[in-house]
C-alpha cells in the first residue's frame, strides 16, 4: 500500500509488575484502517493510549513519520482522538465543541465557522451547531467527537470502541459512516475494538491481540481463512478446533481418518491444531459421509440454523441453512479447502468443543456485555 | 420509619428545636433591648448595635476577620482545589491515605488543632524570629480551611468524564489550557461552594484563632469572649447576632446553590429522556 506512518518498536508496558504490552511491534501504513481487536484486557487500549501520548511505554519505541515521538506530549501530536464515552466537553455547545481545537490553534472566526460547518456535514448534523452536548442522543453525541477530532486535519485519528455505548442498528449504520469518512478523509484510522464482526468489516488491516502480544496481524480475510493458532481462530467467527496429525504435506490426520488438505511445510507426524469453520461443512446422508453423527442441538438463527452435532463424544458446531432434527444421524464431508491447519501454541485444547454451547454463554462470558445493554437505554430515538 | 405516637414524637421534635434554638432567639430579642438588664425586656432599641459601631476594638476586630476570612477562604480554595486535583489522578489507595489524612483534621477537636498549631508556630517563631499574629492567625485558618475544600471539589471531580482533560490535550490544549478550559468550568460550582464554607467556618471560627492569633490581633468571636469576661454589655448580644446572622444567610447561599444544581441536573436528564423518548 501506500508509506508507512506509524511504527511501533519493542513496545512493553508494565503497570506495577504487570506486563500489559509485551514486545509490540507494528507499522501502520499512511491512509489505513486498521483496526486492534481483542478480548478486553489485552492491551489494545494501552496501545492507543501510547500512540496518543497519554501514556509512555516502559520501554520500546514509537516512532511517526520515521521521528521517535516517545517524549512528545500529546498536544504537540498530529494525532486525534475519539474516546470511548466521547468526552464531550458539557459547557460548551456542539459548534464550540467542534472549534475547540481550531480555537486553541488561533484561527480566524471566519475559518473557523467554514470549517466547523463542513465538519458537520461530514458527520450529517447540519443545523444541530447550537444544541447543547447533553441535549444529543449517543450517536449524535458520537459524530461531534468525531467531528471534533476530524476538523483539526489530523493524519491519524484513534478510535477507543467508539460504537460500545450504541444500540446493534446505530453501531451497523455507524460502522459504515466510518468507513465512508475514512475514505473521503484519507486519513489513518487506528480502530480499537472486541468486537470482531465490526473489526473484519472495516478495516485494511486487523491486529489480533491476547495478553499484551499480537497474535496475528493480516487484512480480514487472511485473518478469518488463515488464522494463525486456536485463540485467533476462535476469536474471529466461530470454529471447530481438533487435535490433528500432520503426516505429510497436503494430509492430516483427525478422528483416526486422514483428509486431504491445502497446507504444508510441517515435520513428518507433527501434531497440529486443525480448523473447520461451521459453515464450510457439507452435510449429506449417512452412507455418503466421510464422518457420521448424532445431531444434538439445533437452534434457529434467521439466516441459518446452528446445529450441534456429536461425533464419538467431541461436539461440532456445523451452520447450515437446512433443518436437522434432533437425534437424526447424519454425515459429513469436507474439502480440502475446508480444513485449515495451524501450529500448536499455547492456546491450543481451550476452544472448540461445543459440548457447553448455548446462546448464552457467549454473553455471560463477555464483561462488556451487561454495561453496554444498560448504556443503550438512554440512547437514540 | 413511622413513629408510633406523632403527638409524643412531635413534642421531642419541638423540645429538641427549643433547646437548640431558644437561647439564639432569646439573644437576637435582648440584643434589641432599651436597658442594659439582661432579664428584663424594657422597650425597642438599636441602642447597642450604633454603641458596637462606635466601638475602636470591635471594629478593629471586624476588619480582622473579614480580612482572615476572605484571604484564608481564597489561599484555601487555590490550595484546596489543587490537593484535590491532585489526589483524583492518583492511584486508588495512595488516594485513600490521603482523604483520610485529609478527613482527620474535620473530626478532631479544634483545640486539638489550635493549640498544635500555636505549638509549631511558637516553636519555628522562636527560630525563624516571628511571633504570633496576623500572619499565624492567617495561616492556622488556611489549614482548617482547606479539608473542607477538598471535601467540596472531590465530588465534582468523580462527576467528570474520565477523559475529558485528556481530550482537550489531544485537541491541541496545553495542560494549563485544558485545566482552565474545560476542566475549570465543570468544577466552578464546587470550587465556589467549597469557598463559601472556608469563608462560613473562618467567620466564626474561635478555638483556632484564640491560640494561634497572639495577643496583638483579635477578631470578632474572640471579641465577644474577651467582653463576657471584663464588662457584661449587650453588645455582645448585638455582635453575636451580627454573627449569627452572617454565618446564617452563607450557609442558605450554599445550600440554595446546591438545591438548584441538583434541580438543574434533574431537568436536564429529564428533558434527554424526553428525547430518547420521541
């Protein structure tokens, strides 16, 4: 693509003895979207915070434009930035928001007022200039921030789960407006999110982080076909994740039954994790599958149906727009491009099995979950 | 909890509201009183209150207080307002330690403070060459004032966005400009509430001032001490009610304001719920 703007180097950040970022190396390219996905906790925040000046790296580098930027205060950044809950300033209205950067800057009112109201067209609040901020519903609230951050021309904008507080329908339109202002813009966006659906569908390119280190860095696509290890693969989408041998190139080994693959470059007999998204699997009648089973659970999902299906006690989640019943025995067949391979790592054994799937326990899982539900009773109309 | 007899309740509220406030009434009455007689009421006058006016002492001892008061609630609203800035961006518990450390001095007995403070002042007057006066008196006020401040700002500062400093420095604001900016205008009101009780409590402070004022300066609650002792005149009924008066109509002010911050905020939650509503 285009040149690189921003680089990360070494980056580690400890808060009292605990590591938050370890060994962070990263470029961003000029005009990119990219976006930093992950379980919260993992540091994608902290990396933002570093990128914006709010907070300094114990050690390690970040560089912008190819000058080491480490010490510069945020002030002095061409960066901006939208916050999680906007941080809005209350006392003044939405047009002194939006001016307060190019006020501090000392332009003219008359620039000012042009800039202003351009801004806000951008951002589809024409004629809003004189409410107050606590007037405005989230997702006007959400546009002054943007537009407040946009106006000053940054080359960089950082957005910290800027669609968290909104409603499903507003985060979908609102995920779109993004991506149109970024390209009308054709500025950087760095993207902070948990949110994997958000992250595959807006950005260049997508950094997957767990516990302080990237896991995989590619654009959507390459990060969803090709995900690197288990946590990836069960992060992005949802997968069916089983030990596998790998006894030459193009074949695995899994369920005693060897399959023909499109992966290679493995030792002889290495033991690897193997991927199958649940939709890529086939059904078809027992006498005609590669593997037969027990179908343990359907639910109804609109487009699909999420069918639970038990082969010799290790439970596989297969997405299918055709209803099984339950206790129906079925087979499967699979293609080579239907089965990923990965390398063990440490994440490996920990996702995969269905057996305590429910359409809970995703929910109950994610501390996000609750406090945003609560958040979006006061917003939008 | 309900009472289960409201008359026998009542008549304890009323006993509890005559013993705290009779003996105010009784004084602000006799401070109008013709006579000098303390018992007996003997016709309308503002009698004492000119006497008090033509009074050198007392009106030297007003000046003081004003003076103490208004520099002491200033100095300690500055420092006040700092400390707690301070403390709000520090880690939990260093946080903790110090609005107990803060706390402390609010319970503690003035005469505890007071006759500390003339302690450490007699003690670094006798190195530093000063002794007790204008100066110490000023300073024992600034340190009683400032707990209160503290305690005025702090909730002002858990209402803020979290970010919102930080998003003025992204803007391009210098910290100076985005304290003064963005953080100032949200914090005015309990910057200003905590001003107005560093100035309630310094007008009629007493315990502090007797220790740490020396002999020189006096101001008007250790006025009033100083004329129940020598000569008993209702005068001292007429300062008093001056001063009960003045504390009175401050602490309203500060309630008044309170009152309508919070209905302010009500109506404006109320109108975003209308919004949401629609």
């Amino acid at each position: 693509m285009s040149k690189e703007l921003i680089r990360l180097r070494d980056l580690c950040m400890a808060f009292d003895d605990e590591l938050v970022l370890d060994h962070v190396n990263l470029y961003i390219n000029d005009s990119e979207f990219l976006t930093l996905l992950g379980p919260s906790g993992c540091g994608k925040t902290t990396t933002l915070r570093i990128i914006g000046g709010f907070t300094t790296p114990t050690s390690g580098d970040v560089t912008f434009d190819g000058v080491r930027i480490n010490d510069v205060p945020p002030h002095k950044r061409q960066i901006n930035t939208v916050f999680q809950k906007y941080a809005l300033f209350p006392h003044l209205d939405v047009f002194e928001n939006i001016a307060f950067g190019l006020r501090i800057a000392k332009i003219s009112n008359k620039e000012v007022e042009e800039r202003v109201l351009e801004m806000l067209s951008v951002v589809s609040l024409n004629g809003f200039e004189h409410r107050r901020v606590d007037q405005l519903s989230g997702g006007q609230q959400q546009r002054v921030a943007i537009a407040r951050a946009l106006v000053n021309r940054p080359k960089v904008l950082l957005l910290d789960e800027p669609l968290g507080a909104l409603d499903l329908r507003l985060r979908k339109d609102m995920q779109n407006e993004l991506k149109r202002i970024q390209q009308q813009m054709g500025i950087t966006f760095i993207y902070v999110t948990h949110d994997q659906e958000e992250a595959l569908t807006m950005s260049d390119t997508v950094v997957v982080m767990d516990k302080g280190r990237i896991q995989q860095i590619g654009t959507p696509v390459d990060i969803y076909n090709e995900p690197k290890n288990a946590f990836v693969a069960d992060f992005i989408g949802e997968s069916n994740i089983l030990d596998g041998i790998m006894h030459e190139d193009y074949v695995v080994e899994f369920f005693n039954r060897k399959f023909k693959c499109l992966d290679k470059g493995f030792a002889p007999m290495e033991a690897v994790d193997v991927v199958i998204r649940p939709e890529d699997i086939e059904i078809v009648p027992p006498d005609r599958g590669r593997l037969v089973g027990t179908v343990a659970s359907v639910t109804f999902k609109g487009v699909h149906y999420d069918t639970i299906v038990d082969f010799k006690g290790y439970k596989w989640l297969i997405q299918t727009t055709d209803y099984h019943e339950v206790g129906e025995v079925i087979g499967i067949v699979l293609n080579p491009d239907d089965i990923h391979i990965m390398k063990k790592s440490e994440y490996s054994g920990l996702f995969g099995d269905y057996s305590s799937y429910s359409a809970e326990y995703d929910e109950i899982n994610d501390p996000d979950f609750a406090e945003e539900d609560e958040e979006d009773a006061d917003d939008e109309n | 909890m309900k009472a289960k007899s409201p008359v026998l309740s009542r008549i304890f509220n009323a006993l509890v509201f005559v013993f705290l406030y009779l003996p105010i009434v009784v004084l602000i009455i006799f401070s109008f009183n013709d006579s000098k007689s303390r018992t007996v009421w003997s016709g309308f006058s503002l009698h004492w209150y000119t006497e008090l006016f033509h009074d050198e002492e007392i009106l030297s001892a007003f000046s003081t207080t004003l003076t103490v008061s208004l520099l002491a609630s200033l100095i300690a609203t500055v420092l006040g307002t700092a400390a707690a800035i301070g403390f709000f961006s520090m880690r939990r518990r260093p946080r903790q330690l110090l609005m107990t450390v803060n706390n402390i001095p609010m319970t503690n007995a003035d005469i505890i403070t007071g006759v500390s403070l003339m302690l450490l002042f007699v003690f670094t007057g006798n190195i530093l060459g000063f002794s007790l006066g204008f100066g110490t008196l000023l300073v024992a006020h600034i340190t009683f004032n400032i707990p209160y401040v503290v305690l005025a700002v702090m909730p002002k500062l858990r209402q803020l966005d979290p970010n919102l400093g930080e998003a003025a420095l992204d803007l391009g604001a210098t910290p100076w400009q985005a304290f003064w900016k963005v953080l100032m205008p949200e914090l005015r009101p309990g910057i200003f509430n905590g001003m107005l009780i560093a100035f309630t409590l310094s007008i009629d402070d007493f315990v502090i001032s007797y220790f740490t004022a020396g002999s020189e300066v006096s101001t008007l609650a250790m006025q009033i001490y100083a004329m129940t002792r020598k000569r008993i005149s209702p005068e001292v009924n007429a300062l008093s009610t001056i001063l009960f008066v003045t504390v009175l109509v401050l602490l309203i002010i500060v309630n008044l304001r309170e009152v309508r911050q919070q209905n302010l905020k009500d109506r404006q939650n109320r109108a975003l719920k209308r919004d949401a509503a629609r």
